[in-house]
C-alpha cells in the first residue's frame, strides 16, 4: 500500500475488509480490467467474486443477513474497486443506493422481501430518475403513475439505467398526483421487480439495449420503456405516495460521497502510473521525474488525491455520525470529481504519446474519469447545492 488515501482511526474489522478487498483488486480486478474494457465485456467473475466478499450486503444491517458497515467503510472500498475498474464500482453503487433507501425509508415488510437477497446479490438494484428530456431537473419528470383499483399504471420513459440490464429490482420515481401545490411532493418512488437482461422483461417494462458510451464499459447503462406498467400499491416505497422526490434526494445524497469515492480510486490509480512512467521515461539523459515540470506534476497530483480523500472520508464520516453532510458530499463530489479529470489529465501528459495508445492504463482512465463529472449531478448542480444551504446557514 501507497503513502496516499490512507485513513487513520479505522478498526480492526475496518482494516481486515479493505486488506481483502485490496488483494482481490490486485488478483482479480487489475490484471484483466483494461481488457474487459476493451471489449465492453460484462465482469461475471468479478462480480461473483464482490458477492463471496458480501460487497452486495456491505452497509445493509446484519439483522437482515448483511455485514452492517459504515458509510466510510463503504466509501474506502469503493475507492479500492475504482483504482482497479471504476465500471465494477458502478455494479455495486446503484445496488447499494437501493438498498440505503430500503434501509431508510421502506417498510418493515418491503425490507424483509428484499434486503436479504439484496445482501448476497440475489437481487440487483437500478435506481431511475432520468428520463431523456431531464437529468439535472429532477422536478421535470413526466413518467406518470395513475392510481387504478388497488395499485398504479405507469406510462413513461426513463434514460441512463445504470444496470438497467442486470439489475431485477428498479428504484423508479415518477409522477403522481396527490393534489399537493409542490411539484416535488406530487413525487412517488416505485419499487419495479423484472427479470434480469433485455426486451420486455416485465409486463410492461422494455429494457431495449445497452446505450454505447465512451467509457464506463463493461457495466450495462439503459433506457427503460413502460407501457401500462401494473404495479400493486405495496411496492410504493415507505408505503406512501408523495415521498418519492425526498426519498431519492437522499440516496443520491450518499450517492455523491459513491461517486467522489469512485473519482478518489481512479486519481490514486492514473497517479501511481505517472509516478512509476516519470521515473522509467528518460529523456535529455535523465529520467523525466527530474524534470521539475514533471516533478511539479507528480506533487500536484499526489495532493489532489489526498485533499480529495480527505473530503470524502469527512462527508462519510458525518452520514455515520448521523450529521447533516448535504453541503459536505456536494464539497467532495465536486472536488473529487474535478480534481480526477485534472490528475488523469496530468498522468495522461506525463506517459506522452504512449497515454494516447490503448496499450497503456492511462487510456482507460481517461475516459473514465469524465464520467465523474456527470454522475449523481454535474458540479454546477453541486454548486447550486452548496451555495444554496450556505446562503441559509449564513442568513444575515
Ligand atoms: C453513464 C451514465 C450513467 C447514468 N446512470 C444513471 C442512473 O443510474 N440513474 C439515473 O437516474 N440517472 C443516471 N444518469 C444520468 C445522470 O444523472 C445525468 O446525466 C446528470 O444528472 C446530468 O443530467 P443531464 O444529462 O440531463 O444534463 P442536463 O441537466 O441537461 O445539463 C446539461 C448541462 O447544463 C448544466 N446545468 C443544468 N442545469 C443547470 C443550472 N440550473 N445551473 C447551472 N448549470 C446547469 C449542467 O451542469 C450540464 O453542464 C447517468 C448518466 C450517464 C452518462
């Protein structure tokens, strides 16, 4: 292990999780992860393998057969899944959001029906705002569900399903009407069982392919089509409509710590790689890393990673402590995110023209991190959240 994104404080059952998971990274995940990407290959193995670990049931409680862990613990594994491939990190993350919002909002009933396979990965989360009209503005969501006898019919379409195709239980917000003057509470969160893979996979539930995209390979992002979708009343997350705006803000809202978690893992990753290239690279008779432009670099880079892990291990450690952390994970999305895209770019310059051949890690990483940037909200949007509860906190 590095000097960098190290945590102190942690416990002994802390340390032994992030010791096995950073060995099944280095035996697992790194050796055939550029090579999978390459292909767009899903990482059946891998994933097999999160579930021996009981990656699935990391932070689900141990009453409901998962292993009861932190925030931070999550956050600190997910930083060692991404330095090796942030795609297999993107498996667990939406699961896991799922899961969180069981945790906090469902009923006892709907905990007992899915926690318990959510932990060993027997039953796979998605979590679905977006639609192809909306991304950013959550408000604008136009999939309806239209109350029927016992339960709803929802007519709709939804954009950039991460493990839309994988996943059998999909966290779906949509459109009701509850008669409240606020858009956000005439908002419900269903819970939409399918079978895993493509084409219609419910009754009305089409999950037509996988959307190509420039990175992020292997893991499978969709749409989603529903036609006359049926759904009884008790798949209603929490039981009660009208919820569903609040409920997913708050998956999201430890969504962000996820992602800047993810954006942690890589910086470290393409940080190691300029590192170990500037002292292999020679040129004008030395090695590169005695160029003080590169050096520079390499200082640079180094504590990028490291205020962003602080970052992240902060806004973890409050959602633990039971704090408010809105202002502190938008903080660490943004910085995290940012300053990967700056830390990849800056390896990306040190491997010269070999970072632009597909031969070298770097590649990858560099289509990657820019996922960073769009993932649980752009940094605008974060802005807009950091300044907003500053302005409030601030009132004069
Ligand atoms: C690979 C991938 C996987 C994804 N997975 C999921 C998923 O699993 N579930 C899900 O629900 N969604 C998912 N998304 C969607 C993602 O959350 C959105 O793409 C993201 O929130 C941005 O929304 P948008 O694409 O509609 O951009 P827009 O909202 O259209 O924004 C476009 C630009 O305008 C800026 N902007 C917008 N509003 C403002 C404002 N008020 N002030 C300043 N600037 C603004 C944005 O910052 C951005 O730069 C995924 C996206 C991708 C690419």
């Amino acid at each position: 292990m590095g000097r960098l994104v190290r945590t102190e404080g942690l416990t002994d059952e802390q340390e032994e999780i992030l010791k096995l998971v950073r060995q099944f990274v280095e035996k697992e995940i790194l050796p055939v992860a550029t090579d999978l990407e390459h292909k767009d290959e899903y990482p059946t193995d891998i994933v097999e393998g999160l579930k021996e670990l009981g990656i699935f049931g990391l932070m689900i409680p141990e009453e409901y057969g998962g292993l009861g862990e932190s925030l931070l613990t999550y956050a600190l594994v997910v930083e060692e899944i991404a330095r090796g491939w942030m795609s297999v990190s993107g498996v667990i993350n939406t699961h896991f959001i799922v899961a969180y919002m069981l945790m906090q909002h469902g009923t006892e009933e709907q905990k007992q029906k899915y926690l318990p396979k959510m932990a060993t990965g027997e039953v796979r989360g998605a979590f679905s705002m977006s639609e192809p009209s909306l991304g950013s503005d959550v408000s604008a969501v136009s999939t309806k569900a239209t109350k029927v006898d016992d339960g709803y019919e929802i007519t709709g379409q939804k954009m950039w399903l991460t493990n839309g195709g994988s996943s059998t239980l999909v966290a779906v917000l949509c459109k009701t009407d509850e008669g409240a003057d606020s858009v956000y509470r005439n908002m419900t969160t269903f819970l939409i069982e399918k079978e895993p893979g493509f084409g219609e996979t419910a009754q009305g539930v089409t999950i037509p392919g996988k959307i190509d995209k420039m990175g992020y390979k292997g893991i499978d992002t969709t749409e989603m089509i529903l036609e006359k979708h049926q759904i009884s009343a008790d798949q209603v997350l929490g039981g009660e409509p009208g919820k569903g705006f609040y409920q997913m803000m708050d998956g999201v809202e430890v969504g962000r710590v996820n992602v800047g978690a993810r954006a942690v893992g890589i910086a470290n990753r393409a940080f190691e790689l300029g590192v170990a290239y500037a002292q292999q690279r020679e040129t004008f008779g030395k090695p590169i890393a005695q160029h003080q432009a590169v050096l520079f670099r390499i200082a640079e880079m180094a504590t990028k990673v490291e205020t962003a892990h602080s970052m992240v291990v902060r806004a973890a450690r409050l959602k633990d402590a039971g704090e408010r952390m809105d202002v502190e994970a938008g903080m660490a999305k943004m910085v995290a995110s940012e300053y990967c895209n700056e830390v990849v770019e800056a390896s990306f310059r040190i491997h010269g023209g070999y970072g632009y051949s597909k031969e070298y890690e770097i590649e990858r990483l560099y289509r990657e991190a820019a996922f960073m940037l769009i993932g649980e909200g752009t940094s605008d949007i974060q802005k807009m959240i950091i300044g907003r509860s500053l302005l409030k906190d601030y009132k004069l």
